[in-house]
C-alpha cells in the first residue's frame, strides 16, 4: 500500500482524497467510482465510505473537486503503479529471461516439452497415491542444484508440506546415488551443500498454510536472495577463491517450491456451516456450506495469486502436487467431463480390491484451482508394486507395473490427447533407487 | 464541466435565468440529468431558449459526430482485420476477408487447455503481417495476467511465420519482409499480477496508443484471472470490470485496434433454465466467467474446446452481430494455429447451421482470398 504522497498532487486535491479515505495509490485506483467522473455520486459509494469512518462531510469535500482534477490524481496514480511495478518491454526481450529446470531424466524431459519445467509459472502434478508423485518432487529438490548449463538453476528449494513426515530415508538414499552420478561434472557438489540446500516448512492446517504463504514465504526467498548479494560483495572485496568461496556457494538463492500436497488442507476444512441445529435447519447449513466453497475458491485464488507473483519477481518455478479425486456418475456423463484424464486402455482391466481404476478419476480442487495453474502433469499406473519399503514408498518394482506420465494441458508443449506413445506429451518411467527414471519408447 | 457549478452563472438571458432559479434547479449537474425537451415543457421556454440552453449546458464540439451508415460501411471497408492462421476460424467472423474485426472487442473463451493463449500468440504474430497478407501491418501489446505467455513459444510461432513470408515474397520476387527476431520484437509485453496493477495498464494503455500509432492489436489474457474469486464484493467487481471493458472498447474504436479479450470458464451451480443453457451448448456445466456485464461490452466471443481423442480442436461462434451461431474445426501444431491437417477427417464440418461456403467441399475454406491460400495450403 502506497500513499498518494508519493503522488505530488495539489494539496487541496491530497487532502480531500485523504479525508474521502482513498488515501493510498491502490484504494485510488480500485475505489474511484465512474460515478465521480460523471459528477453521479453513488449512494453506495458514501454509504461505503461513511462506514469506513469517513464523515458525510468529507465525502461531500470530494465532491467539490471537479471531475479534471479527479482525473489527473487518478492518471498519477496509474502513472505510478505502471513505472514502478509493471515490467514492459519486447517479446524478444523476454526470451532471456525465460529458463526452464530439468525433471533430472532426458525421456521426461522430452516428454514435458524438451527441456523440463517452466520457471514462472505453477505446474500441477497429480495422480493417485503411491504413483511417485513424492519421487519426482525429491529428484526436483536435486535437480534445481545443478548448474543451469546441466538443466539446473542453481538454486535452493523449499519443500512446503501438508503431508506428515519429510521422506529423509528416502532423499538420502537418492542424494548418495546424486552426487555419485555428478561426481565427474560438479565436484563442488557433496551430500552436505545439497542437504542445506532444501528447506522444509510444515503447513499442518489451512490458518498456518495462508500465514506462510503471505508472510513467511516471501521473506524467506527474499532471505536467499539478500544473502547470495552479500556473498557476492564479499567475494569482490577479498578476491581470493579458497574456502570462502565454497562457503558461499553452500547457501543458493531459492528456485524452486514445491507444495506436497495443495489438496490437503483445502479438503479436510470445508465444514459444512457452523455447528449446533438452528431453526432454520436445512438453509441455514445449506448457505454455510455454500458460503465455505466459495470460500475456499477465494483461498485458491488468493494462494494462486501469491505463488505467481513470487514465481515470477524472482524467476522461480512452483510444483503443487495435487491429489484425485472421483468423477461423479452425473459428471461422467456429460460430454466431456470437465478434465477428467483419461485412464490407459489397461487401467480397465484392473481389478484390486484396492483402486477401482476403472473408475474415472480427476485431479482436485475442481476449475478454479485449473483455472490458476498454467500447467497440469499427471502421473498414472496400471498396478501395485509388489512391496512397499519403508515410509510407504515403493522399493521393488513389480515387472509388470506400467506407469506413465502424462501433459494434460501446458503452454509450452504440446499435450497428447489421445495418449499415443508415440506423440510428444506423453511417456512411461519407472522408479529405481537413483529417482524416477524415464522409459524410452521402443517403437 | 463540473456538476456542481451553480446554474445561475451561465450565460442566459435574465428572463431564462429567472425562470430556472425559480424552477428549483440549483446546478448545472441537475439541468444536465434531465432531456431538454422535457424542460423546456415543464417551464414554458420558447425553442430559442431552449436551445441557447443546450448550448451552454453542452458546447459545441463536445463530441458528439452522426455519420450515415454508408459512411461507416466505407470506413469499415478499410479497415484491417487479423487473420487468425486458420480460414475456418477466419470465416466464422464473416466480412470481405474474414478474420478478427478492428474496432471492436472480442472474447475468446475455454478450459484450461483450449488453445486460448495460443491463439493469442499467433494473432500477436499476424497483427504483423502486411495487410496483403491477412494481416494488419503493424504491432501488437500483450498484457499477460496469467504468465501462460511463453516467449520460447512464440519463438517457434514466428519462424514458421517468418518462413511462409519468406516462400511467398520469394514466388511473387519481392524481398523478404519479416525475419522471426523483428516478429518477436513487434510484440510489446508486460505481465500484471493484480487488479490494480491491471486497472493502470488499462489507463496507461491510451497514452500507449497515442505514443505509438503503429499498435493494431491488444491482447489481454486473461481478463478473468485477476477478478474471480478475489473480490469480495460482487457488485464492486462488476462496476471495475464493466468499466474496464468500456475503456477497452473505446480504445478499440478510437484507434481501429483489434482489441482480444480471454475469458476463463467457470461451473454453472443451480443454473437455472434458460439463461445459462445458451452458453452450455456443449452441455459440460461450464459456462464463461464474469457475468452478462462483461458479455453485453464483447462484439464477438468464441468457445474453444475439444472434445479429446485425435488432434482436432474446435471454435464456436456464440455471439456475432452478423453471423449465426457456428462452429469449426481447427488444429493446433507446432507451427501454431491451422485449419485441420487431414482433410480425410471430419475436416471443417460445421455443427448447427451457419453461413459458410464450402460445407460440401473438404478442401474449400471458405471465405479465402487467393492471398491466403497461397499462403497457408502447405501442411507439414
């Protein structure tokens, strides 16, 4: 929130503006009415402002400037707000800062659109449990460390989780097999610096997820980047490339976030209306239950809104796993249904007692979470494996599970609607002890 | 002039200034709200005084012009609309030459996933073309509230532009136009990340245009991102975007732009009969985001979806002041936005009746110039 001070207005025009309480840039910009422009005064509008704590008197004050000067403020403050936070410049121009992280395999690379994900921008995975979505956002938190000549964008990660425990055992078995993969290329790289490297922050309800996303969040990005500025200038004034230098280099600025997963806390809170029975009975649960869908989509978008802004002041690249939900049979009828993605031609064969995956499944959190995110990855299987390790994550890997990895929509690739292994958007992995791995199709 | 200035200081004769002071009209802003005609009954004023009225309540040269219809129809005839890289697409608009029409807005609607961004990027790139071409000859601004413009993208959007420009330019011996760098330059873009950041685009967009006479086309994807869900007050929401797309829309006029607006879908909960089913033709309880304001200030909107399996894609016509209601096929490839590849396919078959040429006929698009045939008749 700007105040218009920084507007250099005439000051009987900052003062009645003041006293109408539109006194910073942005209640300027939202709260103008058209009605001032058209010398209408809208009886909404003062009833609004008088509830504010703005006396009648002040809002009759803002009445008495002509439409000119109401219209010269309202043209600074646009002024301001487009030299000091919109960045315009060529498509051309652009394409520099444009980067893209590696999902860590060459086949999933080529899958999602040749070189990975997008900076900038939020992908959703989403697939059913025990599919590696968790695997891949580890291989993530791995691959964002390299150097960007390697895929990488030499970076930090914070893993934000709504899920329980942090998979360490897993992680580190995966950072020993990392940095034995690296050895040759990157032989900073040891399994200390990729350690200090993951932040993890816990989000055990929807309160606390809302508080680190307005707060804690940006700070800490900010953190990294202020910090990787001091370095710089330290490496500057002492010149020499001994241990300092590597002591430095420890800490990267954050790349990437990864939310595993969005769905959590978004599901478990929708209450239906506040407890106790009222007389009303039925409306009153009915509007509470209505008013809690429409507040959580206003959540949605808020958190969207959030993670797009930081994504792309610092250039970063967002994940949000996200988890299935059941396509209702009055959904499935119509034509189609809103997104569902399409099981294989095997899937229907599938018959465990566990996952009825002849059943169609969507990603949740319906269209107004689609609508925000710009990129959907679906991980999909055909069978269980055969034995679960430890934390629940698959060790050994059944002959026959047939797992794929699906572009459902992306700005950047194309997406294979039809499933054809043959097209680009599309390929089966499997998941060994180094990560998740992609299957070359063998056509 | 301002509403409050007391009516007793225009310049009237003393017997007119009388007879309003006694009337109880105070301020100017008073006598304006009200027809003259009515006024002039309720006083008693004779027609000269009714008119010396009107001209110092509205001085002359306060903007108002009347043209004939020929006139406009002349006007119209000269301006350029944008090919949309597919003749299918192009001929739903109807027109001389098809393609999107200056001077207006029009609203391009669909799932996430529906190639809105895309069509976005490729008419970026077509505002470029000379208008021989199907283009407009000059540059375009992209205000991206989404962050689904990627420039590596249009990257590959304007190398195949540039390489069709380059075959055609080499057939009719002239010299090559438009190389792809100089196509990703005439594309002014800037991303906003809320509602205020977009209301000053918008103000600050009219000294854009008056700086830069050469932009024929404004793209704003998406226009519903910013305002959905996050207003709490619903009415406040709808004033801000219908005033909005008023500036939009006067721009598009005053400047002959081709003005594309994108608009997010969303669910249809307890939609009652009729209203809302003349958006779900498609009958998958979505329906365009932002409410009748918004879709009374568009000229023109599109449907884009698909209905998966195959590569086809497709575009309805829901709102036209010309053309019935239609719909297309179209392809999305890596060279960007075409009519459908295979002609074997259910080709440019048209759902529900329409104004087409070339219903029977796979491989006649319609309403295309010789021009645009040359031009886009190669499928890779």
């Amino acid at each position: 929130m700007t105040s218009i001070n920084v507007l250099g207005l005439p000051p009987s025009v900052r003062d009645a503006l003041i006293k109408a309480s539109l006194d910073t840039v942005e209640d300027l910009l939202l709260y103008t009415p058209p009605g001032l422009s058209n010398d209408v005064p809208s009886a909404r509008f003062k009833r609004q402002q008088v509830s504010k704590g703005v006396s009648s008197s002040g809002y009759d004050r803002l009445m008495n400037l002509t439409p000119s000067e109401i219209a010269f403020a309202y043209d600074q403050a646009a002024a301001y707000i487009f030299e000091t936070k919109i960045a315009y410049g060529s498509a051309h121009d652009l394409l520099q800062d444009e980067s893209w992280l590696s999902l860590g395999d060459p086949v999933l690379d080529a899958a999602v659109g040749g070189k990975g994900i997008m900076t900038r921008a939020i992908t959703e995975i989403a697939g059913e449990s025990a599919v590696g979505k968790t695997q891949l956002c580890l291989q993530l938190c791995l691959t964002v460390q390299l150097p960007e000549s390697m895929g990488g964008l030499d970076g930090s990660v914070v893993w934000m989780s709504t899920e329980g425990k942090f998979p360490y055992n897993r992680l580190e078995s995966m950072i020993t097999q990392f940095v034995a993969k690296h050895q040759e290329d990157v032989p900073d790289m040891d399994a200390d610096i990729i350690r200090e490297n993951i932040y993890y922050e816990s989000m055990a309800d929807q309160e606390t997820q809302l508080h680190i996303f307005n707060y804690q969040l940006p700070i800490l990005v900010h953190d990294t980047y202020l910090s990787q500025e001091d370095d710089d200038d330290k490496e500057e004034d002492h010149g020499d490339h001994t241990e300092e230098h590597s002591a430095s280099s420890r800490k990267k600025p954050i790349k990437l976030i990864i939310i595993d997963s969005i769905t959590n806390n978004f599901r478990s809170e929708l209450t239906v209306g506040s407890s106790g029975l009222d007389q009303a009975g039925n409306q009153g649960a009915k509007a509470g239950f209505r008013s809690s869908i429409l507040q959580r989509s206003a959540d949605i978008c808020e958190i969207g809104l959030r993670l797009r802004t930081l994504a792309d002041q610092y250039g970063l690249a967002v994940i949000c796993v996200n988890q299935v939900t059941d396509v209702i049979a009055a959904e499935s009828t119509s034509h189609p249904p809103p997104l569902p993605f399409r099981p294989l031609p095997q899937t229907r064969d599938f018959t465990s007692t566990l996952h009825d995956t002849g059943k169609l499944k969507k990603p949740a959190l319906g269209l107004v979470w689609e609508n925000t995110i710009n990129s959907r990855l679906v991980l999909q299987r055909t069978r269980l494996p055969d034995s679960y390790g430890t934390e629940g994550y698959a060790q050994t890997v059944s002959q026959e599970t047939h797992r794929t990895l699906s572009v459902v929509f992306s700005p950047w690739s194309g997406h294979n609607r039809s499933n054809d292994p043959s097209q680009p958007g599309h390929c089966r992995y499997k998941i060994d002890e180094t990560g998740v791995v992609g299957i070359p199709n063998t056509n | 002039m301002a509403s409050s200035r007391p009516a007793v200081t225009l310049r009237l004769t003393t017997l007119l200034r009388d007879k309003i002071i006694r009337s109880g009209y105070t301020t100017v802003g008073d006598l304006c709200a009200i027809p003259i005609a009515d006024f002039a009954k309720e006083l008693k004023l004779t027609p000269e005084q009714a008119r010396d009225l009107l001209d110092q309540l509205h001085p002359k040269g306060s903007g108002v012009k009347s043209f004939t219809a020929d006139q406009t129809w002349e006007q119209e005839k000269k301006l350029a609309p944008i090919t949309t890289s597919s003749p299918a697409i192009d001929s739903i608009f109807g027109g001389a030459h098809g393609g999107i029409p200056p001077g207006k807005i029009t609203e391009i609607c669909g799932l996430p996933g529906s190639g809105k961004t895309q069509l976005g990027i490729q008419l970026a790139i077509n505002a470029q073309i000379p208008r021989s071409m199907g283009g407009a000859g000059g540059s375009s601004i992209y205000i991206d509230t989404e962050g689904s413009f990627v420039a590596r993208r249009a990257s590959q959007l304007a190398s195949a532009c540039s390489a069709r420009l380059k075959e055609t330019s080499n057939a009719a011996g002239t010299k090559p136009v438009l190389a792809a760098d100089d196509l990703l330059r005439g594309i002014q873009y800037c991303r906003v990340h809320s509602p205020v950041e977009f209301i000053a685009m918008i103000r600050i967009l009219g000294s854009i245009l008056q700086e830069h006479p050469k932009v024929k086309l404004v793209v704003v994807d998406s226009i519903s991102f910013l305002f959905r869900s996050n207003f709490s007050d619903t009415r406040m929401r709808t004033k801000l975007v219908a005033s909005l797309g008023r500036q939009l829309a006067d721009l598009a006029r005053q400047h002959d732009l081709v003005v594309v607006v994108m608009n997010q879908m969303t669910t249809t909960i307890d939609a009652p009969t009729t209203g809302k089913r003349a958006f779900d033709p498609l009958d998958d309880n979505v329906h365009p985001a932002l409410g009748e304001t918004w879709g009374s200030i568009c000229t023109h909107r599109i449907r884009l979806y698909d209905r998966g399996g195959g590569q086809q894609r497709h575009a309805r016509m829901f709102k036209s002041p010309t053309m019935q209601e239609q719909t297309v096929a179209f392809h999305i490839g890596p060279d960007g936005i075409s009519d459908v590849v295979d002609p074997t396919e259910s080709g440019n078959k048209v759902e529900g009746g329409g104004i087409r040429a070339g219903e029977d006929d796979d491989m006649d698009f319609g309403n295309t110039s010789t021009q645009s045939m040359l031009f886009w008749d190669d499928f890779s």
